[in-house]
C-alpha cells in the first residue's frame, strides 16, 4: 500500500497528498517550519496523521541540529528543552480543530519538562528521549489503527445482524490519513479482510474532495469492492441502493460524544437516521478532547473562499461570489450509535442521552487498556459539572434544565426564533417575558411573549424542554431525554398527515437541551379537559378528534403504505422505548400490584383496590392487552391522548382543535390511541355522578359516540381513497373489491374497536388506582362523592377490560359491539353504582 510518510531517524518525507491521485510526489520535511507548511496547506491531512507529522517534523528537526551538529552549537540543557517546547507550541498554530496534534504537543512537552529535571540529563540524552517518544506515536498510531478497525468491524456485524455489509463514508480515513491502515477505512479494511464487506461508497468530500481523490485511490490500491458517489447522492443512495452502515472519522471528539468531522458529516448522519441506518465515528483515543463538554465548544476552522470557489487553480464560480467555506461540521451525539475507539466502542445511552465517552473509558475492563495521561483526562471529565448561576443543576452532555432567564438567553441566540416573535436580539432583551406554566407530570413548559409596542398583538411561542427524570416523583424515577425527539418527530409527521390547523407548528428543535419552541395556542383556548371541568359544550373536539385519527392513524398503517416503508417506520418508532416502557409499567403492571406509586381515595376504595388486585380474570385481560400493545405495531400513534392532551376554543362558533404533546408517540395497536381518548371522556362522564349533572353526562356521551362514528366514518373514506389511488400493502385493490373489500373493512374495524373497548378500560383503571390521576375526579373535594365516581368508573372499566378475552366477539355481543352499547352500560353503572366490596 502506498505510505503517507516515510521515516528514518533524521529524515522524513511525506506524500503530497494534494497531487493525488495523477501523481505520487514526496515532500521533503527538514524541521518544525516545514512540518507546519505541509500541514497548514494540506499536503499532509486527517488528525492522526497531523500530529504524527508535526512529533516526527521537529523530532528530524532536533535530532540533526542538536545530535548530528551539537558538538558546535553549545546549547545548554534548559535552553534545548525551551527550543522543543516552543517548536510544539508553534506547530499547534498549523489547524485549529484536530485534537490529536494538542494532545501530541502536550504529551511532549510535558516529557520535556520532566526529563530536563532528572539528574544527569544532558542535552543529547533529551533530544534522544524527545525523538523516541515521537518515534513512538508512529509505532503506536499504527497499532492503534489495527485494534480500532476489529472493534468497529465487530460493532457493525453485531448490530446490522448482516452476514455481509454496505457501508458509506466520507473524506479520507485510510492509510492516507493516518500512519498505516486507517481508522474509518481500517474498519473496512477489517470487514474486508474478514470476507464481510458486501460494498463500500465514498463520497467525494467536496471542496477538497479527499474522497474521490484519496478514498478512491485506497479503494482501488487495495482492490475494494467500492464506488464513488457525489456529497449529493447520499441520501438517494440510502433510499434507493440501501446502506447498511455510515462510518466517518473525526477530528474532535467532545466528553459528550458530540464528534467535528469533514464538513458533510453532520448531515449524512442526519440522512441515516431519517433511512434508519447505523453511523458509528472511528477514532483513536487521542481524538478525544474530554476537557469540552460538548460539541458547542469546539472551534471550527474557517478555510480560504478559493478552496470552494476554485479547482486546481481554475475559477469555477463567478469572480467575487462571496463563499462560506468551514472545514468541518460538528455531528450531536443524538445521532451516533457509537464512538468505536482502540480501546472498544463507547455506545450511545439513552438514559443519559449523550454518549458518556470518560464513564465507559473509566469501567475496570476498559481503564487498564489507557495511558496514564489517557485515565487522567477521562477522571478530570468525570468531576461534576458546576451549579448554574440560578443553582440548577447542569448535567454532563451540554444538557441542563433552563430556568426563565436562560430562556430568554436561548431565544435571543436564534435567529429563527427571534423572527418568529419578531424581535431584533440586541436591543429586545427587555421586551421578552417568560413564564414556565408546566403542570404536567414530566417535562418543563415556557411561554414566551414579546409586550407590544404601539397597541399592536403580542407575538409568543411556546418552549417545551424535557426532564431528565419524572417530574411528578422526581430524580429517584430517571427518564430518557430522548423523548424529546420522538416528541418533535411525531408533531412533524401528524402535521403533514392532519394539518397545522390540528397540530402546533414546530419552530425549533435543540435535541441536545431536549427542548422544542412550537406556536403558542392563545388563549381564550384551553386544554379540553379544563373546558369539561368547567361544564362547556365543545361541540367541535369530538369530529375533529375523529378526524385527527383517522387521518394520522389510517395513513401510517398498511392499508395506505408498502411493506418495505412500514418496516422502516416501525424499526425508527420502536426506538422510543424507554417511554414504551413506562407505559408498560403505569397502565399494564403496577395498578394490579402492591407499589409505591399507586394512590387511591382512601379508605373508600381500600377494598376496591384489593379486590382488583386479587381479580385473576381482570390481571389476565390485562396482560392480553399488554402483549398486544407490545406486539402489534399497526399504526403510528400519539401513544398518551388523553383529554389533558388536547386544545380547544370555548367558543362553539370558533373551530378551533389541536393535540399536543406526543412524547410517547411509538407503532402499535389503533384501538390504543382510540380508547385512550374515550377512557377519559367516561371518567369525565362518572365525574358528574359528584354533583348529579346528568345532562351534561348525557352530552359527554353523545361527543363519545360522534367521535368514534366520525372517526369509522373518515376512516372509511380514506380507505376508499387509497383503493383508488391503488396504494396499501396490505389489501391491494387489484385483489381486494366490492363485496370481498366491504368484508375485509368490517372485520379490520371490528378488531380496532374490540381494541379500543381493552384499551378503554385499563386507561381508565390506571387513571383511578394508579400513579397518575384525572383532575377531573381529583377536583371533587368532597371524598366520599369523588369515590362513588370512582368506583362507577372502575366497574365500567372491568367490563371493558375483560370483555376482549374470553372469546371476544362472545363478548362484544354481550352488550359492547358498537359505541351506543358502550354508552348503554356506562349509563346502567351510572343509575346504579354499589356499595361495599368489590364484585366481579
């Protein structure tokens, strides 16, 4: 294979890299200034190689003037140790981002310094120390090089479950760009060698397109299975050709695994989301800076307009054009599976929500493999994070909870944001007014408003950032950040399928503070379950809810989209686990067992409580309804709506409806998203039981019944409408018509409302006995009235539990086959509510 230097003690030469590939030339480095040259103009390029040339550069440097000609220069012991350290100081001025020149400089000035005062030490015995040490980082740098490509190549064959691989990189990572073998194109080589690479692309890393000159010069040298593809074409290529795998270097790798790369990176790690494939960044240990905390921190080098502007000296843009040229683009944690390292491959963790590079270095199976100056750095990244100015606390990653003022800090500091509320962010500091309105169970919620200027309407937007934990028990129960993400990602996706007039539009997502800026619902709006508690007649939430449904449940199931895309959806939506998980635990588990968390209106309900919890028949049809909401990923959903989730106008002139807030959003079963909503409308109905507000309870159950027509309705007539535009893998029209397509209808939405009926009935379970509670019966003060609600709604909730288990159309025929049967029996438990224990 073609070497990036050559080097023998006194003399190195290093590949011109900018002739390649139509011409191999070495350049020859005589000491410090040429190092610098051929680094600073890129002859010579990729960080481990970069600090490899300048430790060898000066060590050719001091060995010829200090050993070969010392005998005439009577340079004494301090002023040859002074020489060394501020050549290293000087070569730190030739590129700004690679770390690994830094930690080379350190390393070897802090040698120096140590040496120069041991005793006996002569200027010679220094400069022979400097020169091995430095002969060393190339011996180290290729062994290193080896070590990351087996552990990248295990990572990928591991997770990709392949028993050969398509991978996408970009720049030059090969033995081009570091002393031997590489560190992304090592893990290649690896694959390769290991009779596991299917293919490799290279992009071609514009403006200096090292990949097209340099990757595919390694390509075809070593014989790879590979091909060229444009920057542009990455995304397509996902698309269309399928990649398994992106794999890039970096030149900076942040404490919070937050990775600066050629610039592109950052983007072809968002397009292997988007196509849910994996990226990994290949980096030896010295790439890694533990002294940033994150990627905010990491100055970017600005290069010459002429690299983008020119080829080759030729113009091929308009003279004068202005050009933006940063060498390198700074790619979130969020993003990255995993920083794959000589020491193993740090995984991202999404409890943290970062990838907590120093805690894995730090594990005992991990630390005896690092240096001592290795281990000191990760120790020092570990030490806790200081308080905030306003004392709260700031967490490892760049993540910290945002008080009121550092709100309006944040909002100030984007641009979009500031033109959204219409501020000039020198002067409007003033103006801004934050308050945090959150009464929910885990996040944090801010309006931010502008005070107007000459009567005119003041502009606000709404900033929503997750905790790191529950936030109605606290840090004793941790939650991932990532919420947040899938938060933003389902907003996106339900307003391309329903529209911004029924979701708020997302301004701003900053995945790192878990935080999303979305358009203000103004007042007189409220939530709808505040409206209900009230006694309003809304009279447009229930068809819009329907719609809303339909629309967004219908057009993400196999009736409107192709196998292959449902896959894809449903691996990228599973992702949201952790909130899966908690879902599993309040609704599915803990209500029907002893546990902490559990509340209930006590002694009212003490044998109420017992008695569900001895149920044997209501524990079953609970753990039916758990499996299928583990299993049955039929349509993307909302995963919590609830009448908490939801905004309306009080007005019955105003259409107004928007749902909020879906965090939990994941792929399963329709009938949940369905009977998470009517669950709450029936326990708003049981509420009015308190006070005898029978009319207003007939009316709850009439806006039941209309969303659940509306919704079967629409439902219908978007099925209709993918029949004729012949879309849907799951009943092709070309097989699926007439009779045998009416069949197939009736029976789809029959299951969907057996499931909405289970569904109904553990929400609503959960909502009376379990953590966490309906303000709608919570606002009865008076505790005996309350529990009667309560315990009419726990009834209704059994039959609606149990009625999908034992032979489920046996069931529905018993008296819960369609809607106006559900609202017959809540009215017969209504009329009739027992006393005493629990009767199944």
């Amino acid at each position: 294979a073609l070497e990036s230097l050559k080097y023998d003690r006194g003399s190195l030469k290093v590949l011109d890299q900018l002739l390649l590939p139509h011409e191999i030339q070495y350049i020859d480095v005589n000491d410090s200034k040429d190092a610098w040259s051929v680094i600073r103009n890129m002859q010579v390029r990729g960080a481990p190689l970069i600090a490899v040339t300048a430790a060898l550069g000066l060590a050719v440097e001091a060995f010829n003037l200090f050993i070969t000609k010392g005998a005439d220069l009577q340079i004494d012991l301090e002023g040859s140790a002074k020489f060394l350290i501020e050549k290293m100081d000087y070569l730190r001025t030739s590129r700004p981002t690679a770390v690994n020149l830094f930690v080379a400089a350190d390393a070897l000035s802090q040698m120096v310094s140590k040496a120069k005062e041991e005793p006996d030490m002569t200027t010679p015995k220094l400069v022979l120390r400097f020169v091995e040490a430095a002969e060393k980082m190339l011996e180290d740098d290729i062994r290193t090089n080896k070590a990351i490509g087996l552990h990248g190549a295990k990572a990928i064959l591991d997770l990709v479950g392949k028993h050969k691989v398509k991978v996408l990189t970009i720049c030059n990572t090969g033995s081009l760009a570091t002393a031997g073998y590489g560190t992304a194109l090592g893990v290649v080589r690896c694959l390769h060698e290991l009779g596991r690479l299917e293919h490799v692309y290279a992009c071609e890393t514009r403006p200096y397109n090292q990949g097209a000159r340099l990757t595919a010069f390694e390509i075809m040298q070593d014989k790879l299975p590979g091909t060229l593809i444009a920057d542009s074409m990455a995304s397509a290529l996902m698309a269309v050709k399928g990649v398994d795998c992106v794999i890039v270097g970096a030149d900076r790798v942040a404490a919070n695994g937050d990775t600066a790369n050629k610039i592109g990176t950052y983007q072809l790690a968002i397009a292997a989301r988007h196509h849910h494939v994996a990226f990994f960044a290949a980096v030896p240990t010295t790439s890694l800076d533990l002294s940033l905390q994150s990627g905010n921190e990491i100055v970017v080098e600005q290069r010459p307009p002429q690299e983008l502007t020119c080829i080759f000296g030729q113009s091929i843009a308009p003279v004068g054009m202005p050009a933006w040229n940063p060498s390198f683009d700074v790619t979130p944690s969020t993003l990255i599976n995993g920083i794959i390292t000589e020491v193993g491959v740090v995984p991202f963790d999404s409890s943290l929500g970062y990838i907590p590079v120093a805690k894995y270095l730090l594990q005992p199976q991990h630390k005896e493999l690092l240096g001592q100056d290795l281990a000191s750095r990760c120790e020092q990244s570990c030490i806790p994070l200081p308080s905030t100015s306003d004392g709260s606390e700031s967490r490892a990653g760049g993540y910290r909870a945002l008080s009121e003022e550092d709100i309006k800090k944040y909002i100030l500091n984007h641009t979009k944001l500031c033109s959204v509320l219409g501020i000039d962010a020198q002067t409007d500091l003033a103006r801004l007014q934050v308050v945090e309105v959150g009464d929910g169970n885990l996040n944090l919620v801010y309006i931010v408003s502008v005070t107007s200027e000459n009567n005119e309407e003041s502009k606000a937007v709404v900033i929503k950032q997750a905790l790191p934990y529950v936030r109605c028990v606290g840090e004793s129960w941790p939650l991932t950040l990532e919420r947040a993400y899938f938060e933003n990602a389902a907003l996106v996706e339900h307003a391309k399928l329903v529209g911004t007039d029924r979701v708020p539009e997302v301004f701003h997502f900053d995945r790192q503070l878990a935080l999303i800026a979305m358009k203000y619902i103004a007042p007189p709006h409220l939530i709808l379950r505040k409206a209900l508690i009230q006694r309003l007649p809304i009279h447009s939430f229930a068809p819009h809810l329907g719609q809303f449904l339909a629309l967004s449940l219908f057009n993400t199931s196999l009736l409107a989209v192709d196998g292959g895309s449902f896959r894809s959806q449903v691996s990228g939506w599973m992702r949201n686990n952790a909130m899966c998980a908690l879902t599993e635990q309040v609704v599915f588990a803990q209500p029907y067992m002893t546990c902490e968390h559990n509340r209930w209106t006590s002694p009212q309900l003490d044998r109420y409580v017992a008695g569900i919890q001895a149920d044997t028949q209501l524990k079953v049809a609970a753990a039916h309804w758990k499996n299928l909401f583990l299993t049955q990923p039929q349509a993307l959903l909302h995963g919590d709506l609830h009448t908490g989730s939801v905004m309306v106008h009080p007005n019955p002139n105003f259409n107004s409806t928007y749902v909020i807030d879906p965090e939990f959003a994941f792929y399963g079963p329709m009938g949940f998203d369905i009977g998470a909503i009517l669950a709450n409308l029936y326990l708003c109905y049981f509420s009015t039981l308190a006070n005898n507000e029978k009319e207003y309870g007939t009316w709850i159950l009439q806006q039941a019944a209309l969303l659940w027509n509306t919704f079967h309705s629409a439902f219908l007539d978007q099925w209709a409408f993918a029949a004729e535009k012949g879309v849907g893998e799951l009943y092709p029209s070309s097989i699926y018509s007439g009779v045998l397509l009416e069949q197939v209808q009736k029976e789809y939405l029959t299951s969907v409302w057996r499931d909405t009926v289970g569904f109904a009935g553990v929400k609503m379970i959960r909502r009376v006995i379990g953590i966490a509670h309906v303000e709608d019966l919570e606002s009865i003060q008076d505790a005996d009235k309350r529990a009667v609600c309560e315990k009419a709604s726990l009834i209704f909730a059994r039959k609606l539990s149990v009625s999908g288990i034992s032979g489920l159309k046996e069931g529905l025929k018993e008296g819960l086959k369609n809607v106006e049967d559900l609202n017959q029996w809540a009215q017969e438990v209504y009329e009739s509510v027992p006393n005493g224990d629990w009767v199944v």
